[in-house]
C-alpha cells in the first residue's frame, strides 16, 4: 500500500512541538501555517461526498458513558435491521444519487458473522457501484470473537463481501486512564491501532478518528495524533483522520465546546499528521459555517451529505438533508474548488 507524506514540503514536528503549539501558538499564526501546509497538498480543492448512513441497530453492550445514541437489549427504542431492510434502504439511497453508503451499528454479540456479511451483501445487491463503508474495528472484533475466526480472516471475508473501507470510529482519544472513563469496554489503543494494522494489510483503507471535547487534556491530544502517525508510518493505511467535537446529549460527561479549540485541533492534527493524505471535519458534526472556516484552518474535506446519520444526532446535532448543491456552495462560499469524492478519495 503507498504511502503518502507530505514531509517534502514541510519538516516533521515533534510531539513536544505540537503540544507547545496546541498551549501557547498565536492562533493566527497556527492557522496560516495549517493552511499552508493543506494547501501544498491539495492547492485550492476542497472535497465532498453524497452518501448515507444506513444504523442496522442501536443495540449495543459496550454502554459507553458519553455515548446518548445506545439502547440496550429489550429496551424501549431498541431495534435491529435485516439484510433485507437493509437491501431497501441502500436501493431508496442508490436512487436518491448517494454513492456511498455507511453501516452503523453497535456492539452486540448475538449476531453472527454471517449476518455482518449479509448486510454489506445487501448494500452491493442494491446497487453494486455503491462505496461500502463497513464497520469500526470494534465490531470487526467482535466478530472474529464471535466466530472464532483470526481478525485477518474476518477482514478477509467483509473484503469479498464487498466492504470497500473502514470507518474510523472507537479510537476516542488513547489515552488508557480516559478510555475508562468514557468507554471502558471497547478496544484498548493498542487494540485499536493493531486492529487496524490488520485492516491496512488486508488492503482496506480506514479513517482515524478522535473525540474531544470531554475531560482530555492538551497532553492526551497530541499522544492521540503521535500514535496515529507512527501507526501510518507503519502500515500507511489511514486515508483521513477525522476529529470529533463532543456532544454532551444525554450523557453525564460535561461537554467543553469551544470554537477555538476546535480552531486548534484541527490545525495542529494538520500539521502533525504529515504522513496522512486528508483531514476531514464532517459538517454535520462542526455545522456548516465553522465548516468553511476550517477549510482555511488545515482541513480539507466537509465529509459527505450523510443522509439519516443517527448518532450525532441523538447527541444533539442538527438532523439536514444536505444536497450535492448545498456541498458545492459550502466549499464555493469559503472560495474553493468542490471536488466529488468517496471514502477512498476515487
């Protein structure tokens, strides 16, 4: 798999670097080299995607305290897809002009295997050039536990069954004494990178995320990016990374919006993460306006129309029907090119 860096335009900065940045930049002065260093890369393109996410189950027995989007099994609201539900909801969007269809799901080990299978089976039936993003390493895990197959034989399969990327979801942030604070029963950081290790060398691309925006600090950010980056530096399959404010809903954890934070975070990740292709800030979750801004902060990528999204939304993001127009006159509106893309930037 290349590997992509940007280190011919720009040195490499330390951790210790980063974090001086993150504490005590001049927040213009941040921007303007965030915004130079995305610019050597992809001049004046601002990219874009027409998907839809399609939540195959709110169920989910990792119960994490910052998340307002699980139910638990039994519980009012609680409820699970077929394939075939699936099958239609992917044909509905196939129609409405997405390319790309997301699965979301949770972690619930009464489901087989086959039935992960199913479901991306399902999306392909619907209309076989839909990009398939499936599923988060997490549920990846469960699966091999589940079935009692290795992790390299699971991505296998979902690779044959038609899964074109995985999403970057369940990283958080890595540092262990958070983690089980706000999601005690995922995957460690360790588990995480090295699951997704095991994707890149099966020849599936992923995303990286992080949230912010809860009880992290300074330190825990930059640790979270310098793992990401000497995870690329070994298997370079990230495509983008992909940060995440947090949204308190009906969590108990205390959310701390800040735009200028997410100002920062987005132009030191830039800056930092010189072996990662794209930076993309979702404007479902950053909303439309601070969108554009961050387009000229480091970030590249609006991310996609994301028709039906249930998990931000549940923690109070704004539920829109964002059409191919609207994303080109996000992008056009902070004076850039909109360019047409997928998960896999093809």
């Amino acid at each position: 798999m290349e590997k992509f860096s940007a280190t011919r335009y720009f040195d490499r900065i330390s951790a210790d670097q980063a974090l001086d940045m993150l504490k005590h930049a001049d927040l213009p002065e941040l921007g303007e080299r965030a915004n130079a260093v995305k610019k050597s890369i992809h001049s004046n393109k601002a990219y874009y995607a027409v998907n839809a996410a399609i939540t195959y189950s709110n169920i989910c027995q990792a119960c994490c305290p910052i998340c307002s989007f699980y139910r638990r099994e039994g519980q009012k609201g609680a409820y699970l897809l077929t394939p075939d539900d699936v099958y239609q909801a992917a044909k509905k969007y196939a129609h409405m002009g997405a390319s790309e269809i997301h699965t979301i799901g949770g972690i619930y080990d009464k489901l087989p295997l086959e039935y992960y299978l199913d479901v991306v089976r399902s999306i392909k039936k619907a209309d076989q050039k839909l990009n398939v993003v499936s599923y988060t390493v997490s549920e990846c895990a469960l699966m091999s536990k589940v079935s009692g197959k290795s992790l390299e034989g699971v991505m296998k399969l979902l690779k044959d069954a038609g899964v074109d990327a995985l999403p970057g979801g369940g990283a958080e942030i890595f540092d262990e004494s958070v983690r089980r604070q706000i999601t005690p029963n995922k995957l460690s950081a360790k588990q995480w990178l090295e699951a997704m290790g095991v994707a890149h060398g099966a020849g599936i691309r992923t995303n990286a995320t992080m949230l912010y925006g809860h009880i992290e600090t300074p330190e825990n950010v930059v640790e979270h990016l310098d793992m990401l980056r000497r995870q690329q530096d070994i298997s370079g399959g990230f495509k983008a990374f992909v940060p995440l404010p947090f949204r308190q809903g009906g969590s108990r954890i205390q959310a701390k919006n800040s735009g200028v934070y997410d100002l920062k975070i987005c132009a030191i990740a830039r800056i930092m993460l010189d072996n990662f292709p794209h930076i993309r800030v979702p404007i479902p979750h950053f909303g439309d306006r601070m969108g554009q801004i961050l387009l000229h902060w480091g970030a590249d990528d609006i991310g996609g129309t994301h028709w039906h999204e249930e998990v931000a939304t549940s923690a109070g993001a704004a539920d829109q029907m964002r059409t191919e127009a609207f994303m080109r006159g996000i992008i056009s509106g902070a004076g850039l090119e909109p360019v047409l893309t997928n998960s896999n930037y093809v």
